[in-house]
C-alpha cells in the first residue's frame, strides 16, 4: 500500500443511518417535507436509494426516526448543563429553563423543522407517537426538577406544575426561534425565569439566577 493512500474504513450502521436521518433535516429545512423525497434523501446522503430500504420501512418511518432525533436532541441540549450545575434543586432548574431558551436549543432551522413535522402528527401515526414521546421526555425531565424543590414538597401535583411551565417555555422558545433580533442578550432566558418562577411560586430570577442565565446564553451564542 502507497504511503498516501487512505485506509479503508467500512461505515457503521449507525453511521449510514444517521447520515440519512441528517440528510433528511437538511432537506426538510431547505423545501419542506415534500422536499424529502426517498431519491433526494439518498443523494445528499451519498447512498443508493436501496440503502433507505435496509434501515427504514420507507420514508413515512425515516421522517418520523428524523422528528425523534431532532427532539431528543433539544431535549439534551437543554439538560446538558445539569452536570455542571451546583446540587441546589432551585439552581438547576433554573440552569434547566436557561438552557432550553439558549442556542442551540433556540435556533431558527429548528423551528422550521418542528413546524413542519407537527403538521405530519396529524397524518402520520407513528408522528403522532414521536410526538408524545419526546413531549413527555422533556416535560418528565422538567418534572423531575421541579418535584426536587423543597417548597413544593408534596404541597402541589408537579405534573400539572411542568404542563404549564412546558407551556411558557415553548411560547418563549418560538418566538426566541423567529424573532432573535427582537430580545436583548439574556433578556429571553430572564423573563423565562421569571415567569417559570412566578408558576412555582420559586426565586428564579435573584442576581446569582441572572447571572447564570446571561452567562448561559453568551457562551452558546459565541458556540453557534
């Protein structure tokens, strides 16, 4: 073998199925679903159109595997400052709701892809089913954070408290995802504290709370 020649390395399946899941937000965020064709997917993949066949039952399934992946990305997105958050149960749900209204989470493509999947719930069964899988991993972990607060205790139903508190962090998301000219750096993530706060009846927005937020949002906006 000549010492310029690159050695061979057989792709994964996880690899090639992830190439045609990425393929497929690319396209959908260009044109639409209706961009997605089976033949489109394969060209920006690099793969023949045989190759969807082996990994998906047909393009309704590699759409909905596409919703998942992007959901469940957002979804760790938001928890990925947790680990570094401090042990206090006010603290890192507030690095929660920071996260989950800062890039990358916040992101104009992301919009355009949720959209245009939620139209498909209403079609597409297994749409549907993606639908409510990655609603309730985002509100089960939102849950989990603020059934730790120590204030709330048994006093109130944590689930209801995370459907409204899940409530005021889409609408903010939305329009932080359309609208990004229209808010003051951190100024999203802070009113997002508040308002979550003000729901718990908990202190999210103190001086420490803002300067997490603020700090949050800058490191992410230089990242993207």
């Amino acid at each position: 073998m000549s010492a310029d020649r690159k050695p061979y390395h057989r792709e994964t399946e996880d690899t090639r199925r992830q190439a045609l899941i990425t393929a497929t937000l690319a396209l959908v965020a260009e044109g639409g679903a209706q961009a997605a064709t089976v033949r489109a997917i394969a060209q920006k993949a690099g793969v023949t159109a045989g190759l969807i066949r082996h990994y998906f039952q047909g393009k309704d399934q590699l759409i909905a595997a596409a919703y998942g992946h992007l959901m469940t990305r957002m979804t760790a997105d938001s928890a990925a400052d947790l680990s570094k958050a401090p042990h206090d149960p006010t603290a890192r749900l507030a690095a929660f709701v920071a996260a989950a209204l800062s890039p990358p989470v916040v992101d104009g493509q992301a919009l355009i892809l949720w959209a245009t999947f939620l139209q498909e719930t209403h079609r597409d069964p297994a749409m549907r089913q993606t639908h409510a899988q990655t609603y309730l991993a985002f509100r089960d972990q939102l849950q989990s954070l603020i059934a730790d607060l120590p204030a709330l205790k048994g006093a109130q139903d944590p689930r209801r408290l995370a459907i409204a508190c899940n409530a005021v962090i889409d609408g903010l998301w939305m329009e932080g995802c359309a609208l990004p000219e229209a808010f003051a750096l951190g100024e999203l993530v802070e009113i997002g504290l508040r308002a979550v706060g003000a729901i718990l009846g908990t202190d999210l927005s103190g001086q420490g709370m803002r300067d997490l937020a603020q700090t949050t949002d800058a490191n992410k906006k230089v990242k993207t």
